[in-house]
C-alpha cells in the first residue's frame, strides 16, 4: 500500500476525540495527514470539546484538549491530497462558512477522491452542495440538513458507520472503529496482523 495524503479539517469547539483519534490513527497506519483550519497556521492551536451522551436530549460538552496544526490553511493545494477527514463537534457550523473550506470539499467530490465525516460533519458536506442523491450518516440533529441537501439521511446506530460511493460517514465518536475502518477500505490500506 502506498501512503496517502490526507487534509484534515477541524476547528475550534470540533469535538475532541473526533480530531485526536482520525488524526493519530490514520498516521499509525502510515498516512501522511495535515490537521488544518481557516485562519490558523502550522503551530497553532484549537480548543477541542469533549462530547458525551448522558441521557440528556442532545449531548453534554465539557472543555477538550488544545490541538496543534501540523498546517496552514492558507497553504492547502487539494490536489496535492488524496482523500479529506473534517472532524465534528461544534467546528463544522463556522467551517461551513468559509468559502475557501467549500471549494476544498468540491475538489474532492469532483475528483470523487475519498471523503470522510462525523457527527456534524455532515454540515460542511451540505453546505458544499455534494451530497445529492447520496446516503449520509450525521449526528441525529443534522438530519435536516443533510435531507434539504438533497441526500438521504442514514439513520445507524452510534457505532456504525456507512460508505456511499466516495463518502464514509458516521453519527458520532462512538463509530470511529466501522467509521476509520471503512474511510481506511476507501483509501486502499490494508492491515495485516
């Protein structure tokens, strides 16, 4: 397996294991992998958020980690990457917002490159308009937003994940095994143990 390149979005308030995890698992298995936001630079930080689901009727959020960019943003070229990650959390509703972050989801759609999403992930995806007549998993309340997108929402359960052509998509942290397993398929990795 040739090692792969992959852009990886996050932001201030993304949840933290859905940055921690994809970023130090995908380099595990030998992926080069640059963990970039919108006006952030190599070096920078962004504070995480720990999300859990305690029996109330959304989840509850305590502070995360600080996360350190390996990247600039300013410096992306996508077609020097071969697949995309954009991590969840709160992050996806201002990444949604920057122009230059919907352009980058539109590259590798059209390149039908791999994409991966969780949690509110999904809103990035919608907002770029590349989900249309595609089957998307999100976090329950991106449901909406994933339909007006034109795609239809997957409603799993929290641990697993589904891949749709090009797209591999999850509800939450909870999924990260079937979510990095299939995104990894997707990307031509293989394990051996």
């Amino acid at each position: 397996m040739a090692a792969k390149k992959i852009l990886f979005l996050t932001g201030d308030f993304a949840e933290d294991y859905e940055t921690m995890v994809p970023f130090q698992a995908l380099q595990a298995v030998g992926h080069t992998v640059d963990a970039v936001c919108p006006g952030k630079k190599r070096g920078d930080h962004v504070k995480t958020a720990i999300h859990d689901f305690e029996g109330d009727q959304t989840y509850t959020e305590k502070p995360g980690h600080r996360f350190t960019l390996n990247a600039s943003f300013d410096d992306v070229d996508p077609a020097r990457y071969d697949a995309l990650a954009i991590a969840g959390g709160r992050a996806p509703e201002y990444l949604r917002l920057d122009d230059r972050v919907l352009e980058l989801v539109r590259h590798f759609a059209r390149s039908n490159k791999p994409i991966a999403a969780v949690c509110h992930g999904a809103q990035v995806l919608a907002a770029a308009g590349v989900i249309e007549g595609r089957r998307i998993s999100a976090y329950p309340a991106c449901a909406p937003e994933v339909r007006l997108a034109g795609a239809t929402f997957a409603d799993i359960a929290v641990d697993k994940a589904i891949t749709d052509a090009n797209f591999v998509t999850a509800p939450a942290w909870p999924a990260h095994p079937a979510w990095i397993r299939q995104f990894l398929a997707l990307l031509g990795t293989r394990i051996e143990l």
